[in-house]
C-alpha cells in the first residue's frame, strides 16, 4: 500500500498547510488547523454511461448558443422567484439555515411536488422518519425515491439504477467518499464530495441541491470553497419562536441576489406567502401615533412594510438610538437632518425605530416614512392608516426621488391605500384614480401635509 500523505488545513476557511501552525494566515483563527490524511489514487466516483469524452473547443463569441436555457418548473413560485424563475439543468444548488428551521421539510415538500423523478438522499434519517414527515406534509407523489445512505460510491451506483432528473442531498456535511481517509464533515471530505457531485451533476445535466449546515457565527460550515464551487447559494432564515421564513438567495450565477421568497410554518408543512404586505402590516382596530407605512422593493417583488418609532425624553445624559432591520447610522442622519433643517429638537431624546416583520431593509426609499414614524411618535398625532410613503431623504432636507415609483404606487393601491407620498421629481407616465399621490419636494411640506 502507498504512503499516506497528510497535510494541515484550517477548519473554518479550508486554507492547506504543509505544517501545523498556532494561528492560521488567512482568516486570522486560532486553533483551527488540524491534520488530515490524503490518499492519492486514481479518483473513480463517478462514471458516466458513454465512456466518449467530449473535447471542448474554443468558440467565436457570435457562434456560442444564446439561446435562453429551459429551466425546471418546481411549482413552488416562491422558489422560483428566488432561483430566477426555476431550476437550471446540470446546476448545483446549496441551501443554509439554523438547526429546525425548515430546511429539509421545505426540500421533501418540493420534492414530493415536482413533477420529475426525483432522489432524496438522506445522511441525517431513517427512510421512517421520512415517511412520517411525508405524511404529516399531505402531498402524495409517486416520482419521489427516499434512500439513506452517506457513501458517495453507493450513491451514484443507485442513481445509475434508477436514473432521477434531480438530486437531493440532506446534507453535504454528511456524506464521505472512499478516497479520502478522514471522518465525515472534514474539510477535505465536504471539498472531494461536493467535487464528485458537481462533476456527476455537469456531465449528466441533473441538478443537484445540496443541505449545507451552518456555524455559531451564521456562516455555513466546511471551507470557503463551498460557496465557490456551487452555483446558487440560498439562506433559510426565520426564527424558530415565529412561523414566517424567508428564503434569500446569496450567490446566483443564473439570476438576481435580491429575490426574496417568504413562507409561513404551518403543522403540514411550509405555506408560500404571496401576499408579503398581510404578515408586514398590522392590523389594528385604533390609530396610534409612531406608526408609518413605507413601499419598499425586494428585487421585482414590492412590499408594504411597517414603520415604529418611539421618541421619548432621555432618562439618562446620553439619548439612546436603537433600531432592528435597519441602519444605525442612516437613523442618525435623518435625526441630524430633522434637527438642523426642520428645527425639531431631537438630540435630547430617545429614539428606538423597528421594521415589523422580522425582516432587514436597506432600501433608501424607506426614508420619507421612517421620519413621519419619529415626527408622529415625536408630535403623539396618529399617521392616517390609508397613508403611505416612498421617497428617500437628503442631507439638505429634499425629498429626492425614487426608482421604480409606479410599481409602487400601483402596489399601495392594490392594498387599498389612500394616499401615497413621493418626491415631486418623480416623472410619472400614468394617472392613478384609485390613490391621491401627494408630490413633495422638502421633509416640511410632509410635516404640514401630515400634522398642519
């Protein structure tokens, strides 16, 4: 038998050493290097049926195929929102989130839907607590194969049997091949693993999605490499105390990062949600003051999201400024804004602003009902609850425009708002009979409109 090599890597960026050190050079971690043993031999995991190997050659960028690729249906729309629209053939597809947030109900539940033969390949449970799930789900579907197994080699010898259209790994941490000597979840297995499963998914046109577990620190475990090597990358969010997900795409080679698909956690399963303003916005039977309505957009999809401030007089020297799901210091420079422009004394106060929903908002739009929330809490006079806002904020004041403004118009008036805000410098194209659109220029008009 050949010499076994071994050499060091790091276990939370996967950088390789050829000895072991204290600290790793890359990311700065202590304590994370580890020895690992290597077996080089040939690598035979996975082999394809025709044993003629394509040679790729180089193409004139004008004779390259444009056509747009047929991507999978998997009658999820939120999914598909997020993935662009569906799956691609011969994609690999790496899904992340907290322990019981959802993950492998939101694939078994996709997979039991789609209307392809489908292998679901699990490392974590047993063939009954997958059927136990399965029933609680309620979805009946015969083109869904359950098998539990971790050895990459068993695997492909299975799907060379029964031959699926798509590929589900519950999850990477849990798989090994034969060829590399280490336990399961090592750097160098998750790296040889996912290399099989791209090389099987690439030369076969099947997709791939993978479970991938993740760390304290909310990154997902194994190397860096991971989120490198595959093709999607989309995080499960949520508390597990709250019923509603959401579902992000971090990476995307096929479409756009700023999807956003949203769920709601029921007893049989994960129900899509799509109307996102019913969870955002509260239904309240009184007007209370601090409370502002804002349009917000989330890649193509608008929503109607809840703004809540409070303002109070500060106990202690120093006010308080505390936000969740949004920016400190954007909150900071709308309170100089209204200080030094409009002449509301602010600087001795606390200000606490919230984002109902659980969600985190950067959109600049979000600007003009963020300072009617603190005007309103500041002043104790309710905001009308047909009212609305869209437009951003300026360090002179101004209320400057904001993109897509008629998909967001057409948004609150589908809700049944009965007055949007925005900046007069928004050109609009179409009349809106079912909404008053108020045009502002600078924050005092708003405050004038709002509070006389």
């Amino acid at each position: 038998m050949a010499k076994l090599k071994t050499s060091f890597f790091c276990q939370n960026c996967g950088t390789q050493y050829a000895k072991w050190q204290g600290q790793c050079n890359a990311c700065k971690e202590w304590n994370t290097i580890v020895e690992e043993v290597i077996q080089k031999e040939e690598k035979t995991s996975w082999k394809p049926t025709s044993e003629v190997k394509k040679v790729t050659k180089p193409l004139k960028i004008a004779e390259i195929d444009s056509s747009k690729e047929v991507r999978m249906d998997t009658l999820d729309g939120e999914l598909n929102r997020v993935l662009g629209g569906g799956i691609v053939p011969g994609s690999l597809i790496l899904l992340g989130g907290e322990p019981g947030i959802g993950k492998s109900t939101l694939l078994l539940q996709i997979s039991l839907k789609l209307p392809y033969k489908t292998l679901y390949v699990s490392g974590e449970e047993s063939q009954k607590q997958i059927k136990m799930r399965a029933e609680r789900i309620t979805t009946k579907d015969d083109n869904c194969y359950i098998l539990t197994e971790t050895k990459t080699q068993n695997i492909f010898r299975q799907i060379q049997e029964i031959e699926p259209e798509i590929v589900i790994i519950d999850s990477i941490q849990t798989l090994h091949t034969d060829y590399i000597e280490s336990t399961a979840g090592s750097i160098s297995q998750i790296r040889e693993c996912t290399a099989e499963l791209i090389k099987f998914a690439k030369e076969t046109n099947v997709p791939v999605i993978l479970i991938g577990h993740i760390t304290k620190d909310g990154t997902i475990a194994g190397p860096k490499i991971l989120e490198h090597m595959v093709d999607t990358v989309l995080q499960f969010e949520g508390d597990r105390n709250h019923i509603y997900r959401i579902l992000r795409s971090l990476k995307n080679r096929f479409g756009s990062t700023a999807e956003l698909g949203i769920y709601e956690m029921q007893g049989s399963g994960l129900r899509e949600v799509s109307n996102p303003s019913e969870i955002l916005l509260s239904h309240r039977e009184e007007e209370l003051s601090g409370t502002a309505i804002a349009s917000t957009l989330e890649g193509m999809r608008p929503l109607m999201i809840e703004i809540q401030s409070l303002v109070s007089t500060a106990v202690y020297g120093t006010p308080q400024r505390s936000t969740t799901g949004y920016n400190a210091k954007r909150l900071n420079m709308l309170l100089a804004v209204l200080e030094k422009r409009c002449g509301f004394r602010l600087g001795t106060k606390d200000v606490f602003l919230n984002v109902t929903g659980g969600i985190s908002v950067d959109d600049p739009a979000i600007d003009l009902a963020v300072v009617a929330a603190i005007l309103s809490s500041n002043e104790d006079i309710a905001v009308g609850k047909d009212v609305c806002f869209a437009g951003e904020i300026g360090l002179s004041g101004e209320v400057r425009p904001v993109n897509r403004v008629e998909q967001r118009i057409q948004e609150a008036e589908k809700l049944g708002f009965a007055t949007i805000f925005i900046s007069k410098y928004n050109k609009l194209s179409t009349k809106y009979p079912g909404i008053k659109v108020v045009l502002v220029s600078k924050i005092e008009e708003v405050v004038e409109h709002l509070f006389g």
